[in-house]
C-alpha cells in the first residue's frame, strides 16, 4: 500500500524559500530561486516579483501559483527538498 503525501501547509520565509509540511509530518524548507532563474518563460516570470511569489495558495494537496495554476510542482519534488530544473 503506497501513502499518499500531500502538502498540508506552507509558511513564506524569504526570498524564495518556503517551509512545506506535509501529512506524513515532515516538513522542508524549498529554495525556488534557481528553478524561477534558470527557467524563463512568460507564465512563469511574473512569480519572480516578490510580492506574486508570495501568493501561493494550497489547492488539492499542492502548492499552486495563479489562478489557473500557473506554476505547480510536482508533491515528490517538494518534499525532497528540492526543484527540478
């Protein structure tokens, strides 16, 4: 039987960083900086103004940015800490 993990929380830090918990009672500290760097793309841009960074919302056990879910990430990336570029 394979858990479920799902995003149950999330605190804006700094910068790009936000801590996650999630249902399994982990919690991470994700940087976001070098994926929003290292990817340009028009839909993903204006979430490096700080201000459109920080309103992110919790959406079917996932962060999600925009109100078409502009930019998501995968549940797994989050809670290994780490975004894929």
């Amino acid at each position: 039987m394979t858990l479920h993990i799902h995003v149950i929380a999330a605190e804006y830090l700094s910068g790009y960083k936000i801590l996650v918990k999630f249902s399994d009672g982990t919690q991470q500290v994700v940087d976001f900086e070098d994926f929003l760097v290292s990817n340009p793309h028009p839909q993903h841009n204006q979430f490096k103004v700080n201000e459109r960074f920080k309103n992110f919302k919790i959406e079917k056990g996932t962060l999600v940015w925009g109100e078409d879910w502009d930019l998501i990430f995968p549940v797994e990336q989050l809670h290994a800490g780490y975004i894929e570029n």
